[in-house]
C-alpha cells in the first residue's frame, strides 16, 4: 500500500534528508494475557513505531510486551543514510556507536546534566522570526566523557550537540549530523511530537485503546488493519485538498482572465505556491494539520457524505474538515 501511494510531502523536509521518528507507546491488556509483561499488578503491551517524517506515514512497527527494549528496535530497523528522531528513552553511548557504524544519522534529546567535552563551538544560524523563541542558544562539537566507544582509528566518537531554552524548559539535543544548521537541528526535534499524536490517533481516533483479540498474531492484525485504514484515509484526504486548491485555482483563472489580469495571478499564485519558515509555530501547525491530521469530527463527516455524489460541493466539504 505505502509504495502504491503517492502522498505529499512536507515541504522544506525532503532537501534535508530522509526522516523517521521513532518511539514506543503502551496500551494496557488485560492480566490473562500473561505474555504482554508489565508490572507486577498490570499488564500491557507497547507499539513500537517508526513513522516517515517526510510524508507521515508508517513505515515499520512491531507489537511487543511493555518492557522490550525501545533501543533494541531502533537498532534493528536502522537503514543507511536515513535521520532517526528519538527522545531520551532512546539514549546510548553503544547505540550511537551501532548508528554511526551502519551509516545512518541521529537527533536525540539528552539530559541537559551528561557529561562532555566541548571540543568546538560553531556559529549559531537561526531566522530573525525564531531568535525570540529561544534563549541561550549553544551549538558545539563534543566528546561524552563516560564514552567508551572507539571508532576505526581508536578515537572517542566526536557528536554534535545544540542546547536551548524554550518556554523556561531546557532541551539538549545530540546528533551526528554536521551538515544542518541549527536551526534545522531543533526544527526537526520539534517534529518529533507528531508522532506522539499519532499514538493519540491511534488510541483515541481508531480506538485501538480496546484489543480485539488477546493473542500476539491477533493484536498485530489488528494493528496492521488500523494502518491501513489510516493511509487510505490519509490518500483519500490528501485527494480532497489536491481537488480543492484546483478547483481553486481554476476559479481563479477565470477571474483573472475576465479582468485581464493573468500577470498579477501568476506572480500570486508563485509566491503562494512557496513556503516561507516563519518560526516554530507555523512550521507545525498549518502544513502538518493540512496534510496528515485525521480528526473525529473529519471521520464523522465522512460518514454523514458517504450516499453523496463526489462533486466539487462535498470536495469542498471534505477537504475544509
């Protein structure tokens, strides 16, 4: 299904790089499912999920007990030349050797209190919309001093590490990609959200909170359906907006051409056609909602417009929800 769909991107993502967030949620069973461990009063079992950045689409997942390892999964999916975003769960000096060793890259956040050493501090390249956002902005070359790990010439592993404050919380972000810019480095960690609200989705929007079967292959097909059901919903969403911004533009055509002002639309729709980063908060907001975000009260529109015809009317419809 993925590679027979051809959804959007996120725009300004895809000259980056190839991005995959990757994280863990839980989902509570019941205690007679004894193979999903947990604690010793609960049990539950955990999602891990590796989603494309740059389309928000799932790539690769697995259904296991609560307690299996989040670092383990990463390690086992890890593709060259592709950007994996984590938060701390994922942190390890042995799984940032495993990372750099199969020649894919890293963004993780830290603890702002591990050790290191700086080895090199570098220009800090932020918009002027952005500056305000944060506060004690640093971007450094460094060592950690517990690190263990030698490379090929026997040398402690050099990362790099961008720490910020944002909204009085400090954030501490590793990476062993020297290529972006630091902005682009805290952009890309910021993006790392989406997937805690697709978990959201997943529990809430499709109700996969309640486990249609207490078997491991069972719970995995039904995983495997709620995915399914999301990219489909995702394409025919994404063909509503497509149809709408035509429908559109084609509107607008005729306007134009009526008032003979075919020039000024064209330099119109070319500056529309652009996306200018006007900080955080537009990055993440009007893009992602547009492309990917799948709501209740969407799905309920859907089901109320399921006996219309598919015209240009409930396009409209569908596509504004």
């Amino acid at each position: 299904l993925l590679s027979s769909l051809n959804l959007m991107s996120i725009p300004g993502i895809d000259k980056l790089g190839m991005f995959m967030l990757v994280d863990g949620s839980i989902f509570p069973v019941i205690k007679t499912m004894t193979w999903a461990t947990y604690k010793s009063t609960a049990n539950a079992i955990k999602l891990h999920l590796s989603l494309n950045l740059n389309q928000m689409t799932p790539t690769e997942y697995i259904c296991t007990n609560a307690n299996y390892s989040e670092r383990k999964f990463l390690t086992d999916i890890l593709t060259r030349g592709i950007t994996y975003i984590c938060d701390r769960g994922y942190v390890g000096f042995k799984s940032f050797k495993v990372i750099c060793e199969q020649g894919a890259f890293f963004i993780i956040r830290c603890k702002s209190s591990i050790k290191h050493v700086v080895r090199e501090s570098f220009v800090i390249d932020l918009p002027c919309d952005v500056i305000g956002l944060l506060q004690n902005v640093k971007d450094m070359r460094i060592v950690f001093k517990n690190d263990k790990n030698r490379n090929h010439n026997n040398e402690k592993f050099e990362y790099r590490m961008v720490t910020f404050t944002a909204m009085g919380e400090p954030y501490c972000i590793v990476t062993n990609r020297f290529d972006l810019t630091t902005y682009d480095i805290i952009m890309l960690y910021a993006y790392r959200w989406q997937i805690e609200l697709i978990f959201r989705f997943i529990k809430r929007t499709q109700n996969c909170i309640h486990q249609l079967s207490h078997d491991p292959n069972g719970i995995e097909i039904q995983f495997h359906l709620y995915m399914i059901a999301y990219l489909l919903l995702l394409a025919f969403k994404q063909k509503c907006v497509i149809l709408e911004e035509d429908n559109k533009c084609e509107a607008m055509d005729k306007d134009v051409i009526e008032n003979n002002g075919i020039e000024f639309f064209e330099n119109t729709r070319h500056n529309q056609g652009r996306y200018y980063v006007r900080g955080l908060v537009s990055m993440l907001g009007e893009k992602l909602h547009k492309y990917w975000k799948i709501s209740i009260h969407w799905l309920i529109t859907i089901k109320n417009s399921l006996l219309e015809p598919f015209t240009k009317c409930i396009i409209k419809v569908i596509a504004q929800g």
